[in-house]
C-alpha cells in the first residue's frame, strides 16, 4: 500500500487538500484528520460551514493545519481575487468530512449559498465525501436521491457506519473512522 510504502512525513508532500466541515456532531473528529493530513505533509486548507462552528473552534483547525481558515463568504480577506475561487483552483482534493445532509443537498442541487456550497462549485479536482448523520436522514428519500445524483456526478463516498448515533439511536450514519478517511485520501495520490 501506498502509506506502508512511503515515509509517512511525505506521502503527501506538495499536496493541497481543501477540507471541509460541515455542522455535525462528528466535526470534533475532523481535528484528528487535519493533524494525520499535516503529519504527512499535506498542506490542508479548511472550509467550515456556519454551523460547523458550533461543534469546533475555528482556532482548533487554524491551529493543527497552520493556515487560516475560510467561514463566511463576505469576510474574504485577500487581495482582488476572491479567496474561494483561489481555494478552489489551488486544490487537488476536495474532502468534505463529515457531511451533512444539508450540505449533500446543496452540492447535489447546485445551490451557493454558503463558502463552501460555493467553493463546491468552483472546484474541479476530485470530491470525497464522508456523511454522518442520524440514521433516518441517511435512509431518508431525499438524501439517498442527493448521494444518487452526486455519485453520477463522480463523486467519491467513503460510507458512514453503524453504531450508536450521538442522537441516541443505533444505526447507519455515524462517520466513518478518521483513519479510514485518511487512507481513502492517500489512495488519491
Ligand atoms: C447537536 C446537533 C447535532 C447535529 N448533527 C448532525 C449530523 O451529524 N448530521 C447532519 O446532517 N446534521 C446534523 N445536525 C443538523 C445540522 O447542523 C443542520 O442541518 C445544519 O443546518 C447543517 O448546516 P451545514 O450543512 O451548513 O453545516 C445536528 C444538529 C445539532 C443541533
């Protein structure tokens, strides 16, 4: 395997990976990946949504990934060239871990509300995505047509699990393990 092969601090050396996180109970878990990312050197750019913050501190990611971290669509602070589209153009995967039921509804119907709905739009290298919600909103007609529709986009998914759900119900949706979203994003490489 590409990992066990190569020196963990360079398996992803000059990589650049957009990362992000979206409003669920899962998102403190994102922390552990944005450290493995760092380690092997990546270079890990992270989007959160408005509601990601509820559930982790912007400091805690801007911290462990030693760049800024991108929120509201308005407060770009860069130069004339409008930071999302200069994220999104930089990148070499997308990974959106986790992500919520919301945001697979936004991406699958193209809406750019949000920073990162809008660098979802802009972004042409490879998306992977890790859900994780409640059980019934993985089942759920809708979300299982909005993974239909992002699948035939040609998407990647790394599947929730199952196990107990922060909600208090058993089932399928809690986020896969970091260390599997780790190995799926080095087998891009
Ligand atoms: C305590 C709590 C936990 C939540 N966990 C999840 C979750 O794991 N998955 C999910 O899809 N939504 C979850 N939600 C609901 C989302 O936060 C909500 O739909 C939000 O609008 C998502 O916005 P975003 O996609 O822009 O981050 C949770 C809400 C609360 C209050």
């Amino acid at each position: 395997m590409l990992f066990e092969d190569s020196h963990p601090s360079h398996v992803l050396k000059n990589k650049n990976i957009l990362l992000g996180l979206t409003g669920s109970i899962a998102a403190y878990k994102s922390a552990d990946l944005v450290s493995k990312l760092v380690q092997a050197g990546a270079d890990v750019h992270v989007i959160m949504t408005e509601s990601a913050t509820k559930f982790i501190t912007p400091l805690t990611l801007k911290t462990l990934s030693k760049n800024p971290v991108s929120i509201d669509l308005w407060e770009e602070e860069s130069d004339w060239h409008p930071g999302h589209v200069e994220l999104a153009d930089k990148c070499d995967l997308f990974v959106i871990a986790p992500a919520t039921a919301n945001t697979l509804a936004q991406f699958a119907h193209g809406n750019a509300e949000s920073l990162l709905s809008s660098v979802y739009l802009v972004n042409r290298s490879t998306v992977l995505i890790a859900p994780a919600m409640n059980g019934k909103m993985w089942d759920h007609p809708a979300t299982v047509a909005n993974k239909k529709t992002l699948i035939e986009r040609g998407h990647l998914f790394i599947e929730p699990v199952d196990g107990m759900l922060a909600c208090g119900y058993e089932g399928c949706g809690k986020l896969a393990p970091v260390d599997h979203i780790f190995k799926a994003i080095l087998t891009q490489f």
